[in-house]
C-alpha cells in the first residue's frame, strides 16, 4: 500500500487541462489491472439472496432541468405524470423541495485507479463548497472490500483531510463495485432522510451479469441515488478488452461506461465522464445542486405482486403534452429528467 500525496486545495493542475495519458501510462495501468488477482468475492452484508422490502407508498425523486443544464423549481404537481408499468398512476403527494442532502462518497482504491485518482480528487473540493453548511457527508472506499473512512459530518474541512489521506492499493487486489456498491446501499439503509452515493470509480468489475442483476434489485429496492464519476480521463477511450489473470472475465472501459450510466440512470442520479480539469468544477458545482433541488413525488403501488415494476417520470407542459421523461424516449425533449426507473411491490 502506498499513501496518496494529493492535496484537494494545493496540487498543481496540468497546464492544459488533465494530463495526457500516453500509451505508456496506459500499459502501465493495464499492468497493474493484469498482476491483481481480479475476482468477484462476497461480501459479509451481501447474502446472495434478491431483496425485497415492503413498499406501501412509492416516493420518486425527481430533477429536471432545461436543455442548458439549469433546474426547473417552477414545477407544479400538474405538470407530472407517473406510470407505473406503462399505466397511469394518482400522484397522493407532491413537494416541491430543498432539503439538506445526506451524501456517501465512495471512492475506489484498486491498483487500476493509483495514476488516476489525482486528476479528480484534487478538484473534489468543488463539490464540498457546493454543498451548504447544513449537508452531510460521509467518506467510503473500496477495493476488494468496501470500508468506512469517516462517518457523517457537516465538517466538510475533515472530509478533506480524510480524502488527502486515502491510500491507493498496489498489490494484490479486486475491482468489486458491484460488491462495493451494495454494501454502501446497506449502509445507509438506516439513515433517515434522502441519500444519494457519489461514486468515484473506473466502473470497472469482472464480476458477471449475474452480479449486476443482483445489484440492479437491491437498487430498486433502496431509495437512494448514485451519481457516478468516471475515472480515467482518456484512458477511457482506449476501447480494446483485457483479460483479466484470475477470473478470465474481459474488462473493458466502454462497458465500464455502461454501467455507470446504468447505476445512475437506474436510480435517478447522473453520471459524468469528465475529460479536461475545466469540466471538474462545473460538474461538482450541478451535482451539488441536484443533491438539494428535488421534486418529492409518491404514489400508492397498484399491485402486491412481489415483482419489479418499471417507472417511467412525464413533465407535461400547460396543455398536457409530454416535455420530458424518465427514461427519455427517441424524440427530442425540451427538459431532461432525472428520476429513479423502478422498485420491488410488496407481496400479498
């Protein structure tokens, strides 16, 4: 192990923005990937078995913003529509609100992220003075195991500090997001209040589908929102797969991609995939106001079937037509929306 020496306030930024990765960097990082033993273990919190929560009101979340990127907050319960599995649902309560944002930072620590992590964690702070004094904060890891750095805390100074001590692993390790993720979820499944899980990460995990569906159900069954940063720079368009030492299982960046996008799609977050140090601060400074600025929807789940039902979120304008959905169909929208696309009814 070896300790990160990045300062979030005080390391020097590359001229041009990130510094290019070149293809020896790159072989370098791929080495590391290729000597860690990379395999998909089981947590202790993860037990295997699908979740299942009884839900007897379904709340969504909901952001939107323009085609510019700036929040709506002139929205009024009207100008939505909830359809659950394709079928309209009564709208029961509805909040327009701003309220402190309960936020875990995740951030992975495997051997595939040691010459990554400075280009965004020197610039982390943004989205700490982003947030308002009244925000709290969490710091998490991950590698092969997930762990918790520091609890939640208004303190946003000691949350720096912790992230200036994060240590990076060099030996041998695992990529278990998915594992990872899950055991975060867990975590804060006895937090009160809205939470969301920023996660720092190449989105990188041999694990199998199989993995991934378990986890997509333990999200659906948990309100809480994943807003992902790719990490990686350039390296991310490096497109070929690489197969990993121990499990076989192809890696690549491109489904690393997808699957942060789906995680945050999934859950009503967003995923970012900053390329130059220009973009780091604007996209904290959104982030942060996505964490606060929400529209409070529920609704009473019309079946006890026990099955994953899929939510789709219509902003309609005056005369009822749809401006904005959740997943967004093919057609051109006028607003972008951000809400969670499913969850677990209860059973009879």
């Amino acid at each position: 192990m070896q300790s990160a020496d990045s300062s979030l306030q005080s390391a020097p930024q590359a001229r041009d923005g990130f510094p290019q990765l070149e293809m020896t960097i790159c072989a370098v990082v791929l080495g590391l990937l290729l000597a860690s033993t990379v395999h998909a273990q089981t947590l202790p919190a993860e037990s295997g078995a699908q979740i299942r929560r009884t839900v007897e009101l379904v709340n969504v979340d909901v952001a939107v913003t323009d085609a510019r990127g700036r929040f709506r907050r002139d929205l009024t319960e009207r100008h939505f529509r909830i359809l659950d599995n394709a079928v309209p649902q009564p709208i029961t309560h509805f909040a327009s609100v701003e309220a402190p944002a309960i936020v875990l930072v995740l951030v992975e620590t495997s051997p595939a992220v040691y010459l990554l992590h400075r280009q965004h964690l020197m610039a982390a702070h943004a989205l700490l003075d982003g947030l308002a004094a009244d925000d709290q904060v969490a710091l998490a890891t991950y590698d092969a195991t997930a762990r918790v750095v520091m609890g939640f805390t208004s303190d946003k100074n000691r949350l720096r500090g912790a992230m200036n001590s994060l240590t990076y692993g060099l030996g041998v390790s695992a990529l278990n997001l998915y594992d990872g993720v899950s055991t975060a979820v867990d975590w804060l499944a006895a937090v009160p209040g809205k939470k969301a899980i920023v996660l720092l990460s190449t989105g990188l995990d041999p694990a199998p589908a199989a993995r991934w569906e378990a986890l997509s159900d333990k999200l659906a069954a948990n309100d809480v929102s994943i807003f992902a940063v790719g990490l990686g720079g350039d390296l991310r368009e490096f497109r070929e797969q690489m197969e990993t030492s121990a499990s076989g299982t192809p890696l690549s960046f491109e489904r690393a991609s997808e699957t942060l996008r789906q995680m945050a799609g999934s859950t009503g977050g967003r995923a970012f995939f900053p390329k130059s140090a220009k973009e780091v601060p604007e996209m904290y400074r959104e982030l942060a106001l996505t964490l606060r600025h929400r529209y409070s929807l529920a609704f009473t789940p019309p079946a006890r079937d026990g099955a994953r039902h899929e939510i789709i979120v219509e902003v309609l304008d005056d005369r009822g037509n749809v401006v904005g959905a959740s997943p967004a169909p093919q057609q051109r929208q006028r607003y972008r929306v951000y809400a969670r696309r499913g969850y677990i009814a209860p059973a009879r």
